[in-house]
C-alpha cells in the first residue's frame, strides 16, 4: 500500500479508503490510486485487513438447496443489495442434512465472516444462537423468526398451501394430494397445514399426503409413477407440490407413462413459480414466492443487526399469489360447493 501510496501520490490513508470507502474519496484520486493499482499489480492482504477489522467482506449464505432455482434467486437478490455495499456473498448449501449445516457454519465462522443468512434445516437454533452471541449477525431466510432472537424473512407458507388447495378444489377437485418431503422441514410442514385448513371449507374434499425422502425433480417422478399404478378410481383428481421441483417430476410422470392427461385427468400445482414453471411440457401453475425481494431484504436486515447488534429482531413477511397455467385448467367451469 505504501508503493501504491507513492506512485499514486496520496497517503497510504488515502489508499486504504478507495479500497474499503470509495465514496469517501474524490473521484479523480479513486482513478489514479486505481491506476497506480494496475500498474503495480498490487492485491491486497484481505487476511491481514480481516486481523485489523475482526471481520470480512463477505456474507454467509447457507441454503437448504442451491440446485433449486428458488434458493439461486435468493442468493442473486442478496447479492445484488450486497454489491452496493460492498460486501460479497459466499453461498453453500446443505441438502437438508444438519451435519453439513454444522460444517459451513463453522467454516463461515473461522473466516470471520460479516454476517450469516440462514435457511435452516430443522428447528434446532442453539449453533446459530451461539453464533451471535459472539457477535456474528444471523438472519433467518424462508423460516419465520418469531419468538426466537434472529431476525427473518419469510414467506407465509400455510397461507400458500391454503391458497393451492382453494383453487384446486374451485376448479371441481375433491380427491387431493399433497406430495412433499421430508416433512421435518417447516416449510413442507407449513404448506401442508394450510393445505389441510383450506380442504376442509370445500364439501366431500379428501387430501391424501404421499411423503417424500426429498424435494426434487426425481422424487416427484417416482411419487406421480405409485400414483398412476393405481386403478383410475384410486387416483387424486389433483396433486399439489411441495414445490416446482416436485411438481414437474410429477408432471414428467404423468405425461412418459401417458395414463392420465394434465388436467383432465389429474391437475397439478406447485409452490415457488421458478422460471421452468411457464416453460414446462403443460405449464405448471404455482404459488410465487418474490425470491429475489427476500434475499435483497435478508441482507438490509443482517445491516441492521451489524449497525446495532442491540436491536430488536425484526420480521418481513411477504405474501405469497397464485399464478394459474395450464396444469389446473378446468375442462368445465365447477359448481360451487363451499361450506356455508
């Protein structure tokens, strides 16, 4: 920094604010220190920065399944709010499974990070409370935070479930399914508690749950595959997701073992409105989450935290909506069998 002080003719000050607070700086100077930069090849000891500061640069993301396109556009819309504080984001994901969460929360932890956003895999919090009472900032992403000392954000999930199954069961559906897993995670758990509420409101309605080791493309096939091996009588009328994952795996069943049409058949809706949902072989109905808006909130929460670690926890909700396609289109329009 001292040569790059030199050639630039500043302080050594001055080059330590172009690369921490740019905006602290005059422009001018910020493009001659940065040519000084280049000209030296000059890339700073971030380790050493971290021994000075106590903390990094970068936020923790800890997902439950980054090969979900829904927790991709979390991670993208925290991204994004964290480059305009020039901040980075370091993303992991779990597969569910604690003992990787424990890792990466550790790993995060030896590196010092600027804060953690977690998707947890179960209820257990005592690892993540630790890690802010030793003053790294925790928020919670898609868990709801209430009651507990993390901040959150989170979309209502039982609401959502309830959401699905009324349109379902709006379009003439009474022999339902839910098809998710495992159902140890609270979002599944969540879904399908609104799913159970909002049957009950609908005449001679019948939900079955078809429990499933995860919530992927493939687990959805094989769920949707027991499910045509039935006689025709013994088959739902409608299948509701846990998620578009599970949902086009469902959907791929349905339409390569070719012994139900989507939806006259069988109408099928899934939960999170991934981009892959408009573009499936029928297009998938879904509830939306704003994946991007709780990412881009998770980081505005973690600033909050940092800036004052005394704070309250706050909570964002967001309201889930229903996007209608093609796979719950009813043939006829359906009388209205609500309870009064």
């Amino acid at each position: 920094m001292k040569q790059v002080a030199a050639a630039a003719g500043v302080s050594v000050g001055t080059v330590s604010n172009v690369l921490n607070a740019p905006d602290k700086v005059a422009p001018a100077t910020v493009d001659r220190v940065m040519a000084a930069i280049d000209q030296l090849g000059f890339v700073r000891n971030d380790a050493a920065r971290q021994l000075r500061a106590g903390r990094s640069r970068c936020i923790g993301l800890v997902v439950l399944d980054l090969g979900n396109p829904f927790f991709t556009d979390i991670a993208r819309g925290a991204e994004a709010n964290a480059f305009e504080r020039n901040l980075m984001v370091l993303s992991a994901s779990t597969d569910d499974k604690p003992d990787r969460e424990r890792l990466y929360l550790d790993t995060f932890d030896e590196q010092r990070v600027h804060g953690m956003l977690v998707s947890p895999v179960g209820e257990n919090l005592s690892r993540l409370e630790l890690l802010q009472s030793r003053g790294t900032p925790v928020v919670l992403v898609d868990r709801d935070g209430t009651g507990t000392p993390f901040s959150s954000v989170a979309v209502d999930d039982v609401a959502g479930g309830a959401m699905a199954v009324r349109h379902l069961c709006e379009q003439g559906r009474r022999r339902l399914a839910y098809v998710g897993g495992p159902s140890s995670l609270r979002q599944v758990a969540d879904r399908l508690r609104g799913a159970r509420a909002a049957a009950q409101e609908f005449d001679g309605t019948e939900l079955e749950v078809v429990d499933t080791p995860d919530s992927s493309v493939l687990a959805g096939r094989a769920a949707a595959a027991a499910i045509v091996d039935r006689a025709p009588q013994d088959r739902p009328d409608a299948i509701f997701c846990a998620n578009d994952l599970l949902a086009l795996g469902v959907l791929q069943s349905l339409v390569l073992l070719g012994r139900s049409v989507v939806p006259d058949d069988i109408a099928v809706i899934g939960y999170d409105d991934i981009d892959f949902a408009a573009s499936a072989v029928v297009s998938l109905s879904s509830v939306r989450q704003p994946s991007r808006d709780i990412g881009h909130a998770a980081v505005d929460l973690l600033e909050r935290s940092v800036a004052d670690p005394s704070a309250s926890p706050r909570h964002v909700r967001f309201e889930p909506t229903l996007t209608v396609r093609a796979s719950t289109t009813a043939a006829t329009p359906p009388a209205d069998t609500r309870k009064a």
